[in-house]
C-alpha cells in the first residue's frame, strides 16, 4: 500500500473553504473477499439502494473528475493542489467500487443494465458546454457530501452491515467530506467573469435537473435489484420508500442540506464538519491497533 499523499493547503484561501483543509489521499483496499449476499443488516432494501448507487460511480466518477479537470487551468496554487487530490481520491473510489460491484455480481446481481443507463446518460453530456458538465458534476458532489456527513453522523445508517462493506462506505464518505468544496471551487474559478445571477441560475437549474435525474433513475436501479431477490410490485416500493423517508430515512434526512443548496451564497463549507473526519481517523487508528 502506498503511503497516504498528504495535501496540505496555505492560507492562500479566499472563499469558505476553510485555510487549513487537509485532503488526504488514503489509498485502501477492501471486500477482496467476500460479504454476505444481503450485506445490510441482512436487509434487501439497504442492500439493493447501495448496490445501486454503487454500481453508478465508476462511470460517474470519472465523469466527474473530467468535468473538474476540463476547468483547472488558471486555477490558483491551492486549488490546483485540491483538484489534484480529488483527482487521486476519485480514481481510488472508482476502483473500490469496482470491486465491490464485483461482490454484488458474485451474489447473483445483475448490475451491467444500470450501468449501460449510466453510459448512455452520459453520452448526452458530450455535447454540451463543459461548463454544464461541472455544473452537474458540483450538484452530484453535492449529494455525495450530503450522504457521506448523513452516513458518518448517523451510525444508525451502517451499524449493522457487514464490517468491511461499512468500512468502504465510511472511507469513501470521509474522502467525499473532505472534497466536498473542489467542484464547487473550480465552478467559482471558471465562472469568474459571469454575474452572480448567471451563476446561481445554472447552479440551481442543474441541482434540479440533476435531482429529478438521480431519483428517478436510482429508483428504477433499485426496484430492479430488488426485483432479482425477489421482491416485486407495491412491497418493493413501499418498503423502498420507508427505508429512504422513513428508517433510517436518508433521504428525508439530507432534505435541509439539499434546500441549502438554493441559497445565493452557498458554499459547500459553509457547514464545516470536519469532525465526522476526526472521529473516523480515530476509529480506524483504533481498528488497527494490536489487540491487548
Ligand atoms: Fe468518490
Ligand atoms: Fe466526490
């Protein structure tokens, strides 16, 4: 394992990106082996809702790294060392995830239709502007910051899932904590001529296309997952529904942040919760220690 490259920023900041944020990229490897087919709690709803989402980030990872990168040049020494380590942390997301939709195949599921929905969704975004590209790119890094504090916070989220699959969820939410502002950065650098108008106006128009995208398609992925474990009709997508609104609710849980999002001024680290990192490091420093 290579040693963790350490990102250290100055204090060159100059927007709410805090002065002293540290992206650090941990190069980690799990579920090289195996898990247990229903590795949530033993419950299909959790399983299929992660297994879906999961089996959209190697292509929509890169999609956002090359959407991030089609915008660093002129970007100023700390944001240039940001979109490097973001950059290296998302290429370690997409090979995690990769193999851990390798684990969901070898259990029987078929994930290869909502991948090729996720290839052809991206097919649209090659010809329009590249500035539209990181405009999605910054909503969806939204939701990924929004889930992993969510996830991070609310241990009632990963309690019960079988450890190493909790570990790969935990590191890629502290990795997304930590990049949480650099899409939304490069967007502020690239847009730096454009009137604060026109920049919330094709922020705000893409967080909503981009939402009603993401459930729309997350849903159909998740219901067809449950669908090959055998649960079909209205006790899917009643029991899909209490998992996301109710218990342990993920979705009603981010509404506030997602709301946030509208505001003129926002910025991601308006809300700085580097703490869920500290906590993180602590619990996995102490996962490493020899036992007494
Ligand atoms: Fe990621
Ligand atoms: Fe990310």
């Amino acid at each position: 394992m290579n040693a963790p490259v350490k990102i250290d920023t100055d204090t060159m900041s100059k927007g709410p990106t805090p002065a002293d944020l540290t992206i650090t990229v941990r190069d980690e490897r799990f579920n090289r082996g195996t898990s247990p087919n229903r590795w949530w709690a033993g419950d299909a709803f959790g399983t299929a809702w992660h297994n879906a989402l999961s089996a959209t980030f190697p292509r929509g990872e890169a999609f956002f790294i090359e959407a991030v990168k089609a915008h660093r040049d002129g970007a100023d020494p700390q944001l240039a060392a940001e979109i490097r380590a973001f950059v290296k942390q998302e290429i370690n997301h997409t090979r995690e995830h990769i193999a851990f939709n390798r684990l969901a195949e070898d259990h029987g599921y078929d994930i290869k239709a909502i991948d090729k929905r996720v290839e052809q969704m991206l097919a649209l975004t090659k010809d329009r502007p590249v500035i539209v590209n990181l405009a999605a790119t910054m909503a969806l890094e939204h939701y990924t910051a929004m889930m992993a504090a969510e996830f991070l916070a609310n241990p009632k989220h990963f309690e019960k899932a079988d450890p190493e699959v909790r570990a790969m969820w935990e590191w890629h939410a502290v990795e997304e904590i930590e990049h949480k502002g650099v899409a939304f950065d490069t967007y502020l650098h690239a847009t730096k001529d454009w009137t604060k108008w026109r920049r919330w106006k094709l922020r705000s128009l893409m967080m909503l296309i981009v939402s009603f995208n993401f459930f729309r398609n997350r849903w159909t992925d998740t219901l067809e997952l449950l669908a090959q474990d055998g649960i079909k009709s209205w006790k899917a997508k009643m029991g899909l529904l209490k998992y996301l609104l109710v218990t342990p609710g993920v979705v009603r849980r981010i509404f506030p942040a997602w709301l946030a999002y509208f505001r003129p001024n926002f910025h991601p680290w308006d809300h700085d919760d580097r703490e869920l990192i500290g906590k993180y490091e602590g619990e996995f420093e102490a996962a490493l220690l020899p036992a007494e």
